[in-house]
C-alpha cells in the first residue's frame, strides 16, 4: 500500500525530521577514535527520548534489534549492531542509520562519518555516495519514477567501478517505517513506481569500493561485503510536495 499524506501530515513528518538532524549534528561533533559503537547509539538514543520520540529500530525485527541506531564500520554495508566492544579506530569509516517516530510519524535517514584520517579512496567512496543520493534526488518528484531514481544512482557511481548494492533498497515511509514502493538503487528510466504529491520516500544508495557481493555475519544483522571492502551508506527521509521534494532529516541551513 502507498500513503499519501496530507499538508498537516506533512508538518509530522518534519518534526520527526528534525530530531534525526539533531542526532546527526551531535555525533558529527563528538565522534572520534577510542569511542565503542555502543557510545555513538547511546548519544542517539538520548537525543530522541529528550523529545519523547521513540527509536523505531530498537527491538524491531526478528531476532529484535538491539539497537537505536545501525552502527556499520568499514566492511560492514548496514544493519550493524552497535557495541560496547567495537572501538572505533583512526581511518574507519562508520554509517549511523537511524529511525525515530514522533506522534505516529517516522523518520529515517543515515550517514557515513570518516574518524579522524581516513584513506583517500575510502573518503571518496563516502562523498560520491553523498553525491549519488542527490543525482537520484533530482528525480524524486511528481511524475518521475522510481526507476529514474535508482538509475541516476546507479549510472553515477558505477562511473567510478564502485558497487551497487541490490539487494537492499529504499522504500516508502509515513506511519511505518518500511513500505511501498521499493526504491532500489539501480534501475532503468522511466520504470518502476510513479511518484505522486503527499508520498514520502527513503533514497538510500548502499555502495561498495570492490564487489556489490554482500553476506550477512552469524549476529542475523549485520549485512557487509563479501570481499571485505569498505562500504557507504547515505540517506533521507524525502517528501514529495508539489514544489519538489523536501528532505525532512536534512539540515537545509547547514548543508548536513
Ligand atoms: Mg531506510
């Protein structure tokens, strides 16, 4: 099923928004090496409870995620289970997605942090990732499709040999976290779902440095790399307004 959510839905759908920019915003200016996974998710946590929201990925799924946020370091795509044992070192790259929901209404989005100096090609990877998911939102307006979305971020970066993750996808978003449509990362123009006023949608390119193989680890969660090769994630919560589409978790003053 699609939702199509009205103006005043729309104003939910943002305040929900603006709690991730604020998480985001914190862990950009705290992260560094020496602090565990578990450090980054509880700064999270923290954030979204101060504003009685609730961390829509905690206990969700089968086995229950033990997590508010999806903390993946380097080789890992998504899905990471943040830890009190995974100390963050110079040169890792980690993504923190993260999901809340506020008065019914979901927001979720990720980032890919560098800590401290990170190797040239990996802190590429995670800027054209960046990159690639505003090539993608170009399209993400009435009329377009999601095909037009995912070729735009599939033509974008395999221009640079990366790997594009197709197992894993964008989706719909509004009063659940994950629904229709799909939203994958590759596609061809002028194919998939066409997109309509009062949708909202994630794009959430998952790029790899080597291979597009993925394996998921015995923790039943954790998704990275087959080849073990660094991985980058991005993503926004996107409304699709009559204007054009409007990032709800996406701090428009500050470029973040
Ligand atoms: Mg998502």
């Amino acid at each position: 099923m699609i939702e199509i959510l009205n103006a005043e839905e729309f104003e939910l759908m943002k305040a929900s928004g603006k709690i991730l920019q604020e998480v985001f915003k914190v862990i950009r200016d705290e992260i560094k090496p020496g602090m565990s996974t578990h450090d980054v998710d509880k700064i999270a946590y923290n954030i979204i409870r101060s504003h009685d929201a609730i961390p829509s990925f905690l206990n969700f799924g089968t086995p229950p995620f033990p997590g508010t946020i999806c903390a993946s370091v380097n080789e890992a795509v998504v899905h990471g289970i943040p830890r009190k044992t995974k100390i963050l070192q110079e040169g890792d790259i980690l993504s923190v997605d993260v999901g809340c929901v506020l008065e019914g209404y979901q927001a979720d989005a990720c980032r890919t942090y560098l800590v401290g100096e990170v190797a040239p090609e990996v802190a590429d990877l995670v800027k054209r990732t960046e990159e690639s998911f505003f090539k993608g939102l170009e399209f993400a307006k009435e009329g377009c499709r999601t095909g037009d979305i995912g070729n735009a971020v599939q033509t974008y970066c395999e221009s640079f040999g990366y790997g594009v993750v197709r197992e894993l996808e964008g989706h719909g978003i509004g009063t659940t976290m994950h629904q229709d449509p799909s939203v994958p990362n590759f596609g061809k123009p002028g194919h998939g779902c066409k997109l309509r006023k009062g949708m909202a949608i994630c794009i959430e390119p998952m790029i790899t440095l080597g291979s597009r193989e993925i394996e998921m680890l015995p923790d039943q969660w954790t998704i990275v790399t087959q080849d073990g090769k660094p991985a980058s994630h991005y993503e926004n919560t996107i409304l699709i307004t009559e204007d054009g589409p409007y990032m709800t978790t996406y701090d428009y003053e500050e470029g973040f």
